[in-house]
C-alpha cells in the first residue's frame, strides 16, 4: 500500500474522507482479524536522494485485533429502523502481541480484566448514536436518522495497548401505520361523521419525506387528516369480500435513501341490518301504545354489531314510510349516537280511540343504505309491528 498514492490521488476511505495532501508526517495504526496471520514492515523511500529504509517494529508496537463474540468477526447490528435502539454483541478482547521485550509482550488475551478499557465512536451521528456509557464493552446504538454510519469500538488495556474493531450500521427510515379505531374497521360511505373510525395516522423518522398511498381496492379515495397528521381519510364505497381484505400502503420517502411500505390489512364495513330491544308500553292516557326501541346497527361482510365508542357519532339515521301515518303518531329521523345505536318512538297515545286501522311500512336508512323495514298496524289498542328484515 502507497500512502503517497493514496495522498496524491485523493483516495476516499469508507467515510469518504481523504489525507491532507500537505500531509508529511502522522502514526498508522494498522491490524488483522484473524489471529497471528500477517506481518509486515514499513518502507520509506525518496527516489529525489536514491533513498530507501526499512522499518521493522520491535518494543511497543501493538499488533492486535478484537472481535465481537456473536459471530467471530462480524459486526452487529449491521442494520436498524430510525427510532430503535440496539445493542452490539459484546466484545471479546483477543490481543496477541509478539514476545518481544516490552509493556505490550506476552500472551493472548482473554474476555475482560486486565484493566481494559472501551471507546466506541459513530462516525455518523445523524445516521446513529452512541446511547448511553461509550465505556462498557458492548454498545447500546440509536437510530437517530435514515444513512449508514461507520461504528468502531477501541480496547485499551492496561499497558495501553490498543486494539479495534467496528463495521457499518445502516439505518432505515422509520414507517409506523396506526388505525384511527382499534377494531381494524372502515366504513363504507361518504358521511362527513366516518371521518374519525376512517382515518390512520404514520409515525415517521426521520421527518421531511414524502407519502404515497394506495389502496388494494379501486375507487378509494385519501384525504389528508386536518389535525394529527401525518395522517389521512379513506373513503371507499365498496365493502370487503371477507374480513381484513381491503389492504392500505402508504409509502414513504426521504432523500437519498430507499423509500419504506407498510401496510394495513383493515374490513370495509358496510351497514346492513339492525336489531332492537322489547321496550314495555308507557302511555298512561287510555288509548293506544307507546315505545322506545334501541336500534342496533351491524355490518357486513363481518355480520358485527358496530361498536360503542368507535366514532360514528351523529351518522346520519333516516325514516321514511310508503303510507303516512295517522294523525298523532310519533315518527322521526335522527343519527347514531356515541354508542353507535339510535332510538325510535312508536306511538299513538290517547284519549280517544284511532279511528281506523291502517298499516304502512317502515324503512330504515344509515348513510344511505337500507338497514331495516317494519310493518306497522295501528289501531285503537296500540302498535304492533312485524320485521320485513334484513336481519343478517
């Protein structure tokens, strides 16, 4: 190996750094992974004066290697996500020295003792850090950004003789998909108030890069969130097939660096069908009914109730009947509440008994998609109602 062609031709080492080419004198640190394997000495020459000397090196030079124990000489963690932390395998101080005379003569050392000491640097802390004590003999490495950084540990011993190891970390951008609900859930439809169970959110490092998002059915569509971001909408007007079909990947880029995926496997809920409670009779004025029921709503493909607290609030619940009801009778739109259910009052409550018994047909909407029809037949005595489904 020339230094004085490295020198003149500017020559990058694994850091892309070069030697000063006013460089006229330094110390060169030099060593072998593999125990006892190589030797070697020192040429100086000046062809100018018709000189050349060798250097053979005898008391005090260190001749040594260390290695970490996972693998021989192999460094870890040779790849980690931006965000995490972890560790490298701890070291084993293998040092030989020559039997020479000398404070660094004698035998190979073993695993600790000795008054050994550690020093481990990044060469790129954008890329990684050195997290924690830089003196024990394993490192704890942080990802502080996307790139590759060279990470070397030095081992002193007491003689302060000196060996080294290290490799390159390369470091990928962090990509954190997070659900806007916890049941794995979308809605079909296009109601302002899907907004909250439709929307996911990405956790990034570094920061600065660019999304693209795409999704396994066509004709969904994504808006960015207006809070809380990075994060967006989905809307879809197509329910899943099976549970957790529908895929959505969001990609995301930084400069000089390979873009990173993930994914979301989620079910695209579409309201189907409702189901009620019993509510007892509470008109106390001699003629007629009246009850409360508590509509639940559910969804298909997955034939579940919709959960309370998952974000539907205020969807829009509409009522509508092919004949108008007598006079007196309580009917009414309104919308899901925060236990994703809605109530509808049936009642003809009265002094005087209903003139006439007619029947009419009940339709239930939520988003716009049919949920639900009843048969209703008043007459003096109260309601009764009969379900025209769907119930599945």
């Amino acid at each position: 190996m020339s230094l004085r062609e490295l020198i003149q031709t500017q020559i990058e080492d694994d850091t892309k750094r070069v030697l000063p080419k006013d460089l006229t004198n330094g110390q060169l640190l030099w060593f072998v992974h593999t125990l006892n394997a190589g030797h070697g000495r020192l040429l100086q020459s000046n062809r100018e004066t018709a000189m050349a000397r060798n250097f053979s090196c005898y008391n005090g030079v260190v001749i040594g290697s260390a290695f970490f124990n996972s693998a021989g000489e192999s460094y870890g963690p040779t790849s980690m996500v931006a965000g995490t932390t972890q560790s490298t395998p701890t070291v084993v101080t293998n040092i030989y020295f020559p039997s020479y005379q000398g404070a660094c003569s004698g035998q190979p050392y073993g695993t600790g003792g000795l008054g050994l000491t550690y020093q481990w640097t990044s060469y790129n802390i954008n890329a990684v850090t050195i997290s924690g004590s830089n003196a024990m003999d394993y490192a704890s490495l942080y990802g502080a950004g996307a790139g590759t950084a060279e990470v070397d540990v030095l081992v002193t011993d007491q003689y302060n003789c000196t060996a080294g190891a290290g490799g390159n970390t390369t470091v990928t951008p962090k990509l954190q998909l997070t659900l806007g609900n916890q049941h794995g859930s979308i809605f079909v439809g296009t109601d302002t108030h899907l907004s909250t169970p439709n929307s996911f959110f990405a956790t990034v490092l570094p920061t600065g890069g660019t999304f693209t998002e795409a999704s396994s059915a066509s004709g969904d569509t994504f808006a960015p969130v207006q809070s809380g971001g990075p994060g967006w909408v989905v809307t879809t007007k197509t329910q899943s097939a099976s549970n957790g079909d529908r895929k959505l990947t969001v990609t995301y880029t930084v400069s000089g660096q390979n873009p990173v995926s993930q994914s979301l496997n989620v079910t695209a809920r579409q309201f189907a069908y409702l189901t009620n409670n019993s509510p007892s009779n509470i008109c106390t004025l001699g003629y007629g009914t009246k009850r409360v029921y508590t509509y639940t709503p559910y969804t298909h493909p997955d034939k579940t109730a919709v959960q309370a607290g998952i974000g539907v609030t205020d969807t829009a619940v509409t009522e509508s009947f092919n004949l108008p009801p007598p006079a007196g009778t309580e009917t009414g739109s309104g919308v899901l509440d925060a236990n994703s259910q809605f109530t509808d009052t049936l009642a003809y409550c009265s002094t005087s008994p209903l003139p006439g018994s007619p029947t009419v047909t009940q339709t239930f909407s939520i988003e716009g998609y049919q949920v639900r029809q009843n048969t209703l037949a008043y007459s003096s005595t109260g309601i009764t109602y009969a379900s025209l489904g769907p119930t599945q």
